[in-house]
C-alpha cells in the first residue's frame, strides 16, 4: 500500500523530468527518420497539427530556437507549461 501510494504520489514526476532530460540530452531533431506515434501518418497523412511538437521542444532545448519555431509554434509554450507542472509537483511532493 505503502508502495503504490509512493509510486502514484511521483509517477508523473518522474514521466516529464525523463522527458525532457530525453529531450535535451539524447533525442536528434533533424534526424531524417524518426520514431513517430502519430496516428494520422499511421494511416497515410503527412502531418497532422500536433506533429513536430516533439520535435520542437528537443531542438529548443538544445538551443536551437529558430529551428525550434520552424518544428512548431508551440514548442516553447509547451516547455514552459511542463516546466510549470513539474515545480508544482515538486511542491506537493514537498508539502506531503
């Protein structure tokens, strides 16, 4: 029980600051072939409107902001939002 509560309390935690620790650290943006779980391009589209996202947050954390803004508009919004929830569980993880 003890257990359970402990892995619920820091499982998203753990989720995002993997993420993007992935993202800066080891993902290759302009790589020309890349794993995707879209499931549009699953099915034969070229894109859809959440495509690059992924994309855009790895090339702005690694400092490339122009190539970031051409991936996708909302790859540094999407930073800051993650960065925001990430502080807020540390903060509840504190508290408890």
């Amino acid at each position: 029980m003890i257990l359970w509560k402990l892995f619920r309390g820091y499982f998203e935690l753990a989720v995002w600051l993997f993420a993007l620790i992935y993202l800066a650290l080891f993902a290759q943006p302009d790589a020309i072939e890349h794993f995707s779980i879209c499931v549009y391009r699953a099915i034969g589209f070229d894109s859809c409107w959440g495509c690059g996202l992924g994309r855009s947050v790895a090339f702005a954390l690694q400092g490339s902001f122009a190539k970031s803004w051409e991936m996708h508009p909302l790859g540094l919004p999407a930073i800051a939002i993650l960065l925001h929830r990430i502080y807020r569980l540390i903060r509840l993880a504190w508290k408890a």
